[in-house]
C-alpha cells in the first residue's frame, strides 16, 4: 500500500530533521493502531531515544508536532507511552480505497518466467485405504499453501506421491486374493478406493485373530507375530512384487486401477488437483541405487544381516535403516529416489516443501541429511511443511480398525446437512432445485474447508461438522453469506440506475469506522505476503472473516442505497464492492467458493 511506504517517508524525514540523523525504513516499527486506542497507525518510538537524548513521551511528542506540521497525511496524534498514534488524513482513505478499486487483483502477485519455482507435495495417500479425514487436512492446506506462494509471485508446481508399493498394499492385495471371490467395484456397486480399504481392515481382523489363537498356546505376543502364517504370506508377496512376478505384478495393477479411480473423484469433489502425480513403485528403484552408492563410497554402512544403514550419532540423531536385509526399500529410500527425479526433472527448481504431518518430522530431518551426505546439495533445502493432527469429537481414528472418518462420507454429510440449514433459515428461497443443490455443495464444502483452514497448521484441531456449518461466528457459511450480500446490494444498485464512478471524489467527510473498513480492505496485500512468507493460510482465513465481521457491523450501522448524498452513496458501494472482492480473493486461494445469491 502506497500510504505506508508515503508515512514512513516522512517519518524518516521527520527524524532526520529534528535529531540529524538518518534512519532506514526497516528501524521504523510502524503498526496498526489497537482498537482500543484512537489513530490508525502506531510509531514505537524507544529505538530514537538515543537520538533524541529525551523521554519516550517527549520524543513521540515530538515527532507528532513535526508531521502534522509538515506531513499532509498525518491529521491528528496521541500520545500513550513510547507509543505515537497517528490518525490518517481523510483524503489518504480515499486515495486507498480508488487504489485498491483500480487494482485488477489487489494483492496478487503475478508470476513471470524468472519467478522462483516452487513444488508443493501434498496428499501422498496409500493405496490400500481410501482417503480419510486426515487426507482432508492434508489437501486442503497443500493446495492452499500453493495457492498462496502462486499469488506471492512464485511459479508453483503441486505434486503428489502415491505410495502405491509396500507391505501394506501386499496386506489388502492378499486379503482380496484369499476372500474376495473375484469381487469389483462394478460388481459390489462400491468406490475402488472403499473396495479396498475393506480388504486391508479384513486382514487385520484375521492377523488378530491369528495371533489370538497362537497366544492361546502359550506364545507371547512376540512369538506369535514371528510365527504368523499370514504375515509370512503377505512378506513374501512384497517379494515377489518386487522381483517382478507377473501374477502379483497383475493383481496389483488391477486393485491399484480401482483405488486411482476412487481418488480421482474425491479429489475433485475437495476442488484439489495436481500438476504432477509421482509413483513409489517409479521412484523406489532410483532410491535403492543411490543407497547402493552410498554403500560403495563409504557414506553408508552394511549390517551383518545385509541391510544398510547410516549414522547420524554426529548430527544428534540415530542410526537410520535405508534397506532391509531382504533388499525390500522403506519410505526413506523412496523418498530419496522421488527427491532424485524432481530435481533431475526441474533443474531450475528453487525449493521443495512436504506437506506432512509432524509425526513425520523427524523423517524429513533425516532426509534432508542423508541427502546432503550423499552428495545432493538440494538435500539443505527441503522444507517440511508440518501440522498437527486432525480429530473428531469422539477421539482419534484408526485405518487398520475400520474406524476412521471417510472422506467421501464426510463431504456428503457435509453437504446434506448445508441444504438442511439453509433451508431452515430460509437461505434458499426462490431459487430453483438446481441451484439449491449448487449453493447447498458450495456452502458445505466452504463449511468443511474454512474450518480446517482457519486454524494455525501447526497446531491439533478437532473438527466438529455441527460448528462449521453456522450462518454466525468465525466460519465459512458466514463468509460466503456476506459475499452474498454485498452482491444483493450491488445489484439492488444496478436496478436502480446508478452508476458508480471509477474513481472518488477526495472531498468526502468519513466516520471512523469507515476508515478504519478502508484500512482493513488494503490490510489484504500484506496478509498475502504475510501467508506466504510463514507457510500459514490460516493468516487469510481469520482476516477475511474480521474484514466480513466488520463490514457486517458497518452495514448494520450506515445506509447505502438509500443514504441521500451522492459522493457518500458512491463511496459506500465502492467500499462494499472492494470488501465482496478481497472476500472472493482470499477465499478462492483457500479453494473455496463464494456464491452470489444464497
């Protein structure tokens, strides 16, 4: 905003002219002035004492008296403490206001062929289960953090790694081989991800059950997982996976077809997709390679039993296990592979960031170092994007148990329950079976994003659906209903005949609160940059809805269409117009729709 960088000009001259000497704009600590207080800008004035050889009081005082004696843009101050609160001319408000109005996207960086390129990896589910409500958490955030850095100006590649190889898969892949009797989505009338998922809670039941009964004789728990029968047999299908057999290669196929067509539905109705779609089965082999290398040249070490390992006792850590002593990979040396091809691939590619839960953090430490050890400089540059876990109100939730929340469940329940509420509160009025329907998916799907989103990605939530479908509080539906207002009123204001102006007249008398909405409105542009630079949508999320909640106050507060002075009515339609856009902005990069009717 260029009323900032004008204050902090003349707050630069406003030094140099009293104590001689000259400050940088990065030793201002120019803030937003707290709603308690009167102004719109705060100066902390304590780094000038030195140079005023005076009080805090004495010095905000004085450079209070110096810009409003000489800055055109400073109407006002106070003082309270070391702190100087500056009040904004009028005129300043407008000048913003017609600055945001003529921005094509205010606050939006465009990238160009220079810009840094940035891969986000997102999603990276198993194949042997569909995608849960941690699924949801994890693509929504991946998808929006792409969406920030893609408006920070940053050329984005979203991409996903599916883990579409290991013991796991062997585990639904064996359970179907033995009990399935040849059933398939098409025949069972089920998604291919859910197909699945029911295969692989099958073979935990009769792993349990096994175990159960060798107990029974005696075994300790210990001894019956060595003895298991069943995990011998899904060990050796890894195996045989792995060496290539045409049987098991098949089935695998075959099971993995119907789990991607699951997905890919899911992925569309959560509104997230990717430029790039990267297979552990394609990556793993490049893994083993290097790990192979790495043996050769001394990084890393062999054990007795044949797997290999590295120690990393001198960074803080353990030893980790890259192979396993039957030559079978784990996710480190897929993970090392994948890293490979992306940076082979992308040769000008800036920075990768991992979209993965902190129960992962120690993983991606390690993989940064190994990487770095085993010669890949991008190894140093690896960003995990952590945050916390996802609970319901009941408690955790467990894939082996059949106990977790679906996805796809999740959204229809979601969406049924918006159609419900809406209709309740009469929401969907006079608007046809199809629209309904329409504003009914937008509001439940707004309701289940903005309120995973809003919350700080590092921290644990528990979602609760019944919250985040109200029409009141910090949530989406009341977002998207104050979009939906504004653009009543901006219709209402076309059927009427006016016209409103490109630019405002400066010469317009303003309350506080609706400088204070002017302020706030092109607050947007550093709250974008702000996301970006901390990895946090949660920033946009909770200053989209303070910008509603105060508009909506304004709103209730102020006439517009029928206030009587033109230049006011004019400013009024103007401000509520820029608030619908900002609104529309910054819930588009949370991947959430806002409807103009409801």
């Amino acid at each position: 905003m260029k009323l900032e960088i004008r204050l902090q000009e003349v707050i630069i001259n406003a030094i140099e002219s009293l104590y001689g000497q000259v400050v940088t704009a990065g030793q201002l600590s120019l803030q937003k002035t707290k709603k308690e207080f009167e102004g719109h800008y705060t100066l902390v004035v304590f780094p000038f004492l030195k140079m005023s050889k005076k009080g805090p009081e004495q010095t905000a005082q004085e450079i209070g008296e110096w810009l409003k004696a000489n800055a055109s843009e400073v109407s006002s101050f106070n003082v309270i403490k070391g702190f100087l609160n500056l009040t904004i001319a009028t005129t300043c408000w407008i000048d913003v206001l017609n600055e945001v109005y003529a921005a094509e996207s205010y606050g939006i960086t465009k990238a160009d062929n220079n810009s840094p390129l940035v891969m986000v990896e997102y999603s990276s589910p198993n194949t042997n289960k569909p995608l849960h409500l941690g699924h949801i958490r994890n693509n929504l955030l991946g998808f929006a953090l792409s969406e920030v850095l893609k408006a920070n100006g940053n050329r984005v590649v979203k991409t996903n790694i599916v883990n579409d190889r290991g013991i796991h898969i062997c585990k639904s892949m064996l359970a179907w081989q033995k009990w399935g009797n040849g059933e398939t989505p098409e025949s069972t009338g089920k998604k291919g991800d859910h197909l699945v998922g029911d295969y692989y809670v099958m073979f935990d039941k009769h792993y349990k059950a096994e175990l159960a009964e060798l107990q029974s004789k005696g075994l300790s728990k210990e001894e019956a997982e060595a003895q298991s029968t069943l995990m011998a047999e899904a060990r050796n299908m890894l195996r045989l996976w792995e060496g290539g057999d045409v049987e098991t290669v098949s089935l695998w196929k075959k099971m993995n077809s119907w789990v991607y067509a699951g997905f890919d539905e899911t992925y569309k109705r959560l509104g997230v997709d990717f430029d790039e779609i990267y297979y552990e089965s394609e990556t793993y082999l490049d893994g083993k390679d290097t790990v192979l290398n790495g043996l050769k040249n001394g990084v890393l070490y062999q054990k007795e039993d044949g797997s290999i390992w590295i120690d990393l006792t001198a960074e803080g850590l353990d030893h980790k296990l890259l192979l396993r002593s039957d030559g079978t990979s784990v996710y480190m040396t897929q993970d090392i592979g994948t890293a490979q091809q992306r940076f082979k691939a992308h040769k000008d590619l800036n920075k990768m960031i991992y979209v993965v839960g902190n129960e992962q953090n120690y993983h991606f430490q390690v993989l940064s170092i190994v990487l770095d050890k085993l010669g890949f400089e991008f190894g140093k540059g690896l960003v995990h994007f952590s945050y916390g876990m996802v609970e319901l109100p009941e408690g955790k939730m467990k894939s082996r148990e059949g106990t977790v929340v679906d996805a796809d469940d999740l959204v229809d329940e979601m969406v049924a329950t918006a159609k419900e509420t809406s209709q309740e509160l009469g929401k969907l009025e006079g608007v046809s079976e199809q629209e309904a329907n329409n504003i009914a998916r937008m509001v439940g799907m707004g309701a289940l994003k903005y309120f995973i989103l809003k919350v700080d990605p590092k921290k644990n939530m528990t979602f609760n659906p019944k919250e985040s479908i109200d029409f009141n509080g910090n949530t989406g539906p009341f977002i998207q209903y104050t979009h939906a207002r504004i653009q009543s009123i901006l219709r209402k204001a076309a059927e009427q005949g006016i016209s409103i102006p490109t630019t405002l007249s400066a010469d317009i008398s303003l309350s506080v609160k609706e400088e204070g909405l002017v302020q706030q409105v092109a607050e947007y542009a550093s709250i974008v940059k702000q996301a970006g630079d901390e990895y946090n949508p949660a920033l946009i999320a909770n200053y989209i809805y303070d910008l509603v909640k105060e508009y909506n106050q304004f709103y209730h507060d102020y006439t517009i269409l029928k206030e009587e002075n033109a230049d006011l009515k004019n400013f009024r339609l103007i401000l509520s117009d820029n608030v619908g856009r900002v609104v529309k902005s910054g819930m588009s990069l949370l991947g959430i729709e806002v409807p103009d009717r409801m």
